[in-house]
C-alpha cells in the first residue's frame, strides 16, 4: 500500500509538473505571438505615416513648383507686354518727330 502511495504521489507530481511546464510554454507563445503581432503593426503604421509624410512633402512640392512657374510665366508675360509697349511707344514717338521733321 505504501508503495502504490508513493508510486501515485509521484504520478501526480509529475502531472502537476507537466501541466504546469505545458502552461508557461503555453503562455509564453501566447506573449511572444502578441508582441509578434504588436511589433507588426507598430512597423506597419510607421510605414504608413512614412508614406503619408512623403505623399503630402510631394505635394506640397509640386503645389509650389506650379505656383513659381505661374508666377514666373506671369512675370515673363508682364516684361513682354511692357517691352512691347515700350516698343510702340518708342516707334510712335519716332513717326511723330520724322513726320514734324
């Protein structure tokens, strides 16, 4: 009878023991797959903020690119205009003096 006490103490230690190691591995890949899982979506939210920073630099870029070009070819048109004018201007003046001459 003591032997068969001893023999099932021991079975029994060694259930608990099992179920208890069984646990904590468990347990332990329960938290490694979720820190897995919040690693993942940390990486993949930087990387859409990343994305979304540079779309929106891009943008802006190319806003003010086409704003400098607007300005530069309203510029470009504005000397034209005044050369032209200047221009006329200057033949009128010479018509006027040549035919008074």
């Amino acid at each position: 009878v003591l032997y068969c006490t001893v023999l099932y103490c021991t079975v029994l230690y060694c259930t608990v023991l099992y179920c208890t190691v069984l646990y904590c591995t468990l347990l332990y890949c329960t938290v490694l797959y979720c820190t897995l899982l919040y690693c993942t979506v940390l990486y993949c939210t930087v990387l859409y903020c990343t994305v979304l920073y540079c779309t929106v630099l891009y943008c802006t870029v190319l806003f003010c690119t086409l704003l400098y070009c607007t300005v530069l070819y309203c510029t470009v048109l504005y000397c034209t205009v005044l050369y032209c004018t200047v221009l006329y201007c200057t033949v009128l003046y010479c018509t006027v003096l040549y035919c008074t001459v």
